[in-house]
C-alpha cells in the first residue's frame, strides 16, 4: 500500500530521529515508499486495540490515548510505545493485542524495512 501523499516538511524517506534511545541500530522508517498494514485488515486492528482499551485493564486511562509501535523487516512488531500516559498493566494489555497482528512489512526502494506507526485509541464505541 503506497504510503500516499506526505504532509508539509515530510520527505520519503525520512527516518525516526529517536530510534537508537530505543536501541535500533538500523533505520526505523516514518515515511518509506509502502506502509506496514495488519494482514486482517486495518479495522480488525483498530477495533482489536480500541476493545482492549475499553478493558478493565485500562478504565483509568484517558478517553483517547495514542501508542507508537515499530514493525520489523518481517512483519512482526518489535516495539510498543505510549506517547499518552498509561498505567502499565493497560500498557502490557494493549501491546499483548498489538503484537497478535502480522503485517505486510514496509518497503522502501524495493526492500523490507522497519517502520514507526502509532494508532489512536478510544473508549468511544463509534
């Protein structure tokens, strides 16, 4: 899935600056040719994440939170990363949910590379 087109100051290409505080040695893509995607399909992912997080594992969080997650040259995901506070027993609830889905890896130039993503979520049944 082309990665469409990229908001102002974005190039394709470009990189997550902060990966090696996270110990990744090797490019951690934001913006490659092709995006990750979950092989069940994106709102099997997001419905997925969004029911965890209306768990009672996660009832003291906000209403929305956002987590980043690196998905690897293969497809599996390496990394879970709250960018809003959670407590950490939402935090292991969600990445349990997160690291069951296999993704179509991201490619960049022709090749397999690993990706920044992040994922909004609610306690909102839309």
């Amino acid at each position: 899935m082309s990665s469409g087109p990229l908001p102002p100051g974005v190039e394709r290409g470009q990189t997550w600056a902060e990966a090696s505080d996270f110990g990744y040695e090797k490019k951690v893509y934001v913006a490659p040719d092709y995006v990750a995607y979950p092989l069940n399909g994106s709102p099997d992912f997001q419905r997925a994440v969004n029911e965890t997080y209306r768990s009672d594992e996660c009832n003291t969080g906000p209403e929305k939170a956002i987590v980043q997650y690196v998905i690897s040259e293969e497809g599996q995901v390496e990394l879970v990363h709250p960018i809003t506070q959670l407590e950490e027993k939402c935090l292991l609830v969600i990445s349990k949910t997160i690291r069951g889905f296999e993704f179509f890896p991201a490619e960049h130039k022709d090749q397999s590379v690993k990706i920044l993503m992040a994922a909004t979520i609610s306690r909102s049944v839309l």
